[in-house]
C-alpha cells in the first residue's frame, strides 16, 4: 500500500503505514535510545544516565561526603519522580552498585548498611540502607554551579539536568563501565587513578603520543578485586590502541607451610566480576566428579578479607601444578573482554583507543575550564560594578543619605545624580568627636575640633550654623549617575556598613577583582596557560586521590603466565591397587585392593557380576559398547565398593539401547582386535581409542541390525575366528589392516548367521582353550594344518572338543 493510496479523510490518529516502516522506525528509536540515554557511557564524565541522576540527585539532597546519610528509598525515589522514570528497583540497583567496593574502582556512593557481598548476595531493601555522596563523587560534581556544563529539562520539563557533569577526573577509564546496547555493547575495565593522571600530563606536554607511549604510565587495568594480570604486554597494548580485545586475570595465593611437609594454598584474592559463593561450588563440583583428583578439600574461611583454602590430597604434588589445574578449570582464571564503546561528546557512539578515551577527557576539561573562566568574569564583572557604585556612595555619603532621607523616589535619584558635582549637606553634624577623614581624599575633619577654632568660618572649613557640611571635598563619580544594580546595592546596604573601614576594604575587593579579572582574560586568550592551568588541576586531583586515598594504590599486578606442562593425569594420582567390578546392569565400582576374583559380591535384586578384574587407581579404562563406540573412564574417578556402585551410563554418554561388549584396562602401545557380528573387523593401536569426552569416540562403523561384538587384546600371530556354525578359521595376523575407524574387513564368510569368538593366538605354540571340565586342552600347530587358510574363508567343522558354547574363552 503506497502513500497516495490513503484516504485524505482518514482521522489522522488512523492512518495507516507500510509494517516494514513502522517496525523499522520504531525499533531505530528504540535502538537510539538504548545507545545514548541506558547502555553506553559518555566520553567525557564516563556515566550513564541513570548514574549522573542518581549523583544529581543526591546532590540536591545536599549528601556531602562530610555530612550526615540519608534513606536510600528517599535517594532512589527523588532521582525516579525528578530525573529517571524508571523503575525505583532499577534505580536502586544501579545506586549499591556505586557503593560496592568489589564492584567498582573508586565507590561514588557511601552506602551505610547492607549493600551486597562479594558471594552475589543482593543488598537489604532500600528502606533499611542508608547513602551519601563520597569524595570521589563531589569530584565530578565540582563546578557544577558555575555554567561549565549545559543543563537540559527533564522528563516533563518542570527542572532541569546536566547533560554531563564537570568531572575533574577522568572517570570513564577510572571506574570503567559495561552495557548491553541494541547492535553493540561496551566492557571497559577499570584503571589506576594516578596511572591514568600521569598519562593525561604526558598527553598535554606530547599531544602526538601513541598508545604504546601511554601505556609507560598505564600498563593495564587495576581491577577493585585485585587479582595478577597474566596477559602479555603486546597483546594489552594491541588491545588499548584499538580498543578491543581481552585480558587474562587470574586469582592471588600463597603456599602456606604447615609444617612436617604438609601445605596448603590460600587463594587471598579473586577476579573481578567472579563470585566467591559460585567459585566454591565450582571446585567443590571438581573435587567430587575427579577431573582435579590432586585436590582433596576446598574451604571458604573468608571474614571481611578473602581466604580460600585449597588442601591437596598428598604433600608430593606440587603447588603450581594444582593451581595452573585450577586455573584451567574454575574461574580462578578469567578472560576480561575488553570493548571501549562510548559515547564521544554524548551522541556518537565510537570504539575509542586509550589515547581517544584521554584525550576526549582533556578536550572536555579544557571547555569546562573556558566556561567556568566566562562565568567568573561575568560574576567579577558583577561585583566591579556594584563596588563602584558603592565606593561612590562613601566618597559622596552625605549626598547619598540626603536622598534617602528626603526624596520620595531614592532608587531613581541615585541613577539619575550627577555624582561629578560637589554638594552641600544640610544633615546637621553630630556633637561628639567623630574622625571624617577619607582615605580616598585625604581630608580629615573633625566637627568638635572645627567649633573650637574661631578661623573655621573664615577659611571656609566650617559652616555659620556650626555645621561641617562646608568641608571642602573631592566628589569622584560619573556624570551619567547610577546602574540599576549600584543603586540597588546601595539602598540595601547596612547601617554598620558606613564605619569608615569599610572604604579601605572596598578598595582592596576592588583591586584584588580587578587583578583576577586580568588573570582571566590571560587565561582566556592563551592555549598554553589553559592547558597549564588543567595541568595543575589534575596535580591536584592526582595528590588527593593516590598517596593519601585508602584505594589509591595498585591493586592489581602483573606476572608471566606460568603454564602446566600436559603431564599424563595417572602421574598426579596416588598409584593404588583395586578390584574394578561392574554387574550386568552396568553398574561399576572400585573395590580397594587386589581381592579374589571369585570372592562372592553383593549386587542389587536382579543383578549380578559380569566384569571383575584388577587395576590400579592410574588406569585408564576403556568401555567398548555395541554401538563401535570406545568411552574413557579413569579408574581413580570410580565410586568406591561400600555401596553398589554408580551407573556406569551416568559417567559416560552410553545410550541406553547399547550394551557393554567389554572393559580393558589400557595399555599403551598396544592393540586391539575388534570385529562386528556380521564378521567384518580390524586391527586398532589402544592409543588411537582413548576417548577426552563423555561422548567417546566412534572406532569401528555399524548399521543395525549388525553391531559390535569383539574388543581383544592382540598377541601372537594368528586369528582363530568361530562362527555361529561352529566352523572354524585361522588365518595370519599380518592379513588383518591396521585401522583407526572403519567397517573392516571381513574375516570369515557365512551363509547363515555371524560371528561367534574371535582370539589371536602364536600358531606355533598351538591353539587352547578349556574344556566343560575346566582343563586345559590345547590342538597342536601341526593338528591345526587343516583349518588354516586365507581370511574371508568359510573354515572347517570346529575340532572335536570345542566348548559348545562356541567361546574360546
């Protein structure tokens, strides 16, 4: 439906719209709002909005860092009902997450009260927490009130917001931020404050410095919850200057002696982001499924401090083995995606390098330093102006108080007075010794003095009612007479205001504006003094915040990465000897010991045993299922014989229609007879089976109905293979291919049915197997000529004697 199609009548509330612009319009003011008004930072305060509202807020609210805390409900509310309506939950949120220590780098909120814990737990309710601002805060807040930044309305328009505040630091690398946005997303981790202020110095004296450059003064992020960087230095720096990238943290410990050889490690600090409660868990989960079978307990003993204890199960292992296995396992060891997506002047979103990040801070400083410079000036301007009005009141007093006292209109004839003039007062002088010297003019009278000197009237200096108005003055002024705000200052101005001091300080307010006004205008006029001036600000800001700060030191430090050699997982385990059993319902268990492998077991109703054999607690077994599937179980990681053992199906990824054809103890360097029961089969080395997943690994290929039926130990130089006819056929074992997965060839042919038995056996000792009697009887080489030939034959009527069964067991 195009545009002209539409009804020109239609109630414009009704009209209708292509769906592919609607939706596309409305998702792009979606998406636009969640870039620049929720999920990336700005540039230059390195805030979100929700952030700088709750700041604002709290600051109306007059929590200064030194004064008393306030509800957080009240906090959270103010900041929805004026400047973010959202949600108070939201809101809240966002608020403890500015008082968490663990959180962010340099709190900006002082929480007092319950406001979450490292483990994940949540902060109490907002109605029993209280909050002010921090230090850290009222830094970024500073200069708030001097028109450095722009203020726009809010919500519905009834106040009005900063759009960024002045921040005297740079906020956005000190504290970092994370968002999800619509199409993009910002991770920047936190930094070091005095790094990052001695990179802005080095920024201003060298405005052409790289990235690589900067990072002599930033060599990596410093997260609040310390940890050791592991990251090589050329992969930081490629990451800061193009602004993506990722960085390994991995957790702090210590070897604790605990004498007698014994020892444990004492994890003191954690990756960022990582929570402790979950860490535990996580270790524990190792501990008890084995994959780490060194470790034998972990412990939380964590008071205000983190202290995690990891005890090994033996004083023989070695410390940096079990941590690099902790770090390969748990979250001991992190990658911290690094993604600096934000907001450059609060509308553009960009991928910034460390040097853009700095250098869009120093540009904004540079522009709150010119408006607050404006904004002085205009204020200096203000009080000039107001002063001159007043110095001329006290070098004209009389001539003021004669208006005040007797003109209906004072305030417009102080605007319209030539104040050049002299004027002759008709207040009558008072009676008692009074000093009426100025020290703008010089003149010094004094009435009691004048009555007495009987020349005073004759030299002019003394009026004939007796009055000192005729004392002779010089009037400074201006002819045009008074500003609207000099008159107005002077009509409010105290009686106590008129002692004589008061000219001397006036004069001296006058100078000292005066010389800060040309100071200003210096400033304003040259880039150089600017850039020195911010240069000192930032001096400032580095010496409150580093030495004297109780975070102002690295937390974080930097080491090479010590890897783990892949040493082979039996060499980590304590060799011991055990009785592997598994009943015909596939449930397995390790019985301690080598025991009698015809000693009576118990097994659940309806069970019984069908595998029981030694091994060592280093072995690998390898489980072949009728699928052609070989599955790894380690035997160190089997349950032990007290109970029934465990499902040997929940250990690996066994499906429920396959059976257990058998269960070898691996040997390396040896090989494997398999074979399907269609008589198909191969030769496969034992080290090609080893399966590294649940899953296993798919060695010999089968279709049903056929499956896989034979897994033997090769040795020897002979195949006998039995079909379900009872024939029989021997062939040499070099006639068999060595393959690492496939259907196989075929060893012997049949009309009806399959395979049987299979064994391999050295043709010249002769072929054995146990008769229905249990002994021994073995066909000589020389007996067997007749059913030796090729593989893939028929064979001959097993001999006589062959178990029925047709197993050579």
């Amino acid at each position: 439906m195009s545009d002209d199609d539409l009804d020109p009548n239609m109630n414009a509330r009704n009209l209708a719209e292509p769906l592919r612009r609607a939706i596309g319009e409305r998702y792009l003011t979606y998406a636009l709002s969640t870039i620049m008004h929720r999920a990336l930072p700005d540039a230059r305060d390195g805030l979100k909005p929700v952030h700088r509202r709750i700041l604002y807020a709290m600051r109306r609210l007059r929590l200064s860092s030194t004064g008393g805390f306030l509800k957080s409900a009240k906090i959270s509310g103010d900041t929805m009902g004026d400047f973010h309506p959202h949600g108070d939950a939201a809101i809240y949120d966002a608020m403890a997450r500015l008082a968490q220590d663990f959180t962010i780098r340099y709190p900006l909120v002082d929480g007092q009260g319950n406001f979450g814990n490292i483990d994940g737990d949540n902060p109490a309710a907002s109605r029993y927490t209280e909050a002010r601002m921090t230090v850290m805060s009222e830094a970024l807040l500073e200069g708030l009130d001097e028109n450095s930044v722009d203020f726009r309305p809010n919500y519905d328009g009834r106040l009005e917001e900063p759009s960024v505040l002045p921040a005297s630091y740079p906020n956005l690398l000190a504290n970092g931020s994370s968002g999800i946005a619509v199409g993009m997303a910002t991770n920047i981790p936190p930094h070091n404050i005095g790094e990052l202020i001695n990179a802005c110095l080095h920024l201003i004296r060298s405005p052409n410095a790289v990235d690589d450059t900067l990072m002599q003064y930033v060599p990596g992020p410093d997260f609040p919850t310390g940890g050791v960087i592991v990251e090589p230095a050329e992969n930081i720096a490629t990451a800061y200057r193009t602004g993506r990238g990722s960085i390994r943290l991995r957790a702090r410990w210590h070897v604790e002696d605990l004498g007698r050889g014994q020892w444990q490690a004492v994890v003191t600090e954690i990756p960022y982001q990582v929570q402790k409660s979950k860490l535990v868990e996580r270790i524990a989960e190792l501990i008890q499924t084995k994959k780490i079978p060194v470790l034998a307990d972990v412990r939380d003993e964590s008071a205000d401090d983190i202290r995690m204890v990891l005890e090994p199960k033996t004083k023989n292992v070695d410390p940096d083995l079990l941590m690099n296995m902790l770090f390969r396992n748990s979250d001991l060891e992190i990658r911290f995606s690094l993604n600096m997506n934000v907001l450059i002047d609060g509308v553009t979103p960009k991928v910034c390098s460390l040097k853009e990040c700095l250098r869009a801070f120093l540009d904004f400083r540079r522009d709150v330093l010119i408006r607050r410079s404006k904004h002085r000036m205009a204020k200096i301007d203000n009080r000039l102006e107001v002063l001159e009005g007043l110095i001329i009141a006290f070098l004209n007093l009389d001539r003021v108080i004669d208006i005040i006292r007797y003109d209906d209109d004072p305030k417009a004839a102080l605007m319209y007075e030539d104040w050049s003039r002299p004027h002759q007062s008709t207040i009558p002088r008072a009676t008692d010794e009074r000093d009426y010297r100025s020290p703008l003019t010089g003149v010094d009278v004094k009435a009691l003095e004048l009555r007495d000197d009987p020349d005073a009237v004759e030299r002019g200096v003394l009026a004939d009612d007796g009055t000192s108005s005729a004392v002779p003055r010089r009037f400074v002024g201006r002819s045009e007479g008074l500003s609207d705000v000099q008159a107005e200052a002077i009509l409010n101005m105290r009686l106590r205001s008129l002692r004589r001091l008061e000219e001397l300080e006036l004069v001296n307010e006058r100078d000292k504006l005066m010389e800060e006004r040309a100071g200003l205008e210096d400033l304003l006029a040259s880039e150089d003094m600017q850039w020195g001036r911010i240069k000192e600000e930032l001096n400032e800001v580095k010496k409150t915040f580093t030495k004297g700060y109780k975070r102002g030191q690295r937390l974080t430090t930097f080491a090479e990465a010590t890897e783990a050699e892949d040493v082979p997982l039996e060499a980590m385990i304590e060799r011991e000897p055990v009785t592997v059993v598994c009943s015909k319902m596939g449930w397995i268990r390790a019985m301690t010991g080598h025991i009698a492998l015809d000693r009576e077991l118990k097994f659940k109703d309806g069970d019984g045993p069908r595998f029981i054999f030694h091994a060592e607690t280093t072995d690998k077994l390898l489980v072949f299922g009728s699928n052609g599937r070989f599955y790894t179980v380690l035997a160190a990681n089997l349950p032990g014989g007290r109970g029934m053992g465990e499902p040997l199906r929940l250990m690996v990824d066994l499906p429920n229609d396959t059976e257990i054809v058998d269960i070898l103890v691996h040997r390396p360097g040896q090989r494997l007879l398999v074979a399907s029961s269609a008589g198909d089969g191969f030769l496969v080395p034992e080290d090609e089976v080893i399966a590294q997943t649940r899953a296993g690994k798919q060695v010999l290929n089968v279709k049903d109905p056929v499956k896989a039926m034979i897994c033997k130990p090769v040795s020897g130089n002979a195949v006998a293979v039995v079909g379900e006819n009872r024939k029989v056929l021997i062939f040499m074992l070099d006639e068999l291919p060595e393959m690492g997965r496939g259907k196989g060839v075929r060893l012997q042919k049949y009309k009806d049915g399959g395979l049987s038995d299979v064994r391999t056996f050295t043709l010249e000792a002769g072929l054995s197997w146990l008769d229905p009697a249990g002994r021994t009887r073995t066909v000589s080489s020389d007996e067997l000529t007749e059913w030796v030939a090729k593989r893939a034959g028929s064979g001959r009527m097993a001999p006589r004697g062959f178990p029925r069964d047709n197993k050579f067991n």
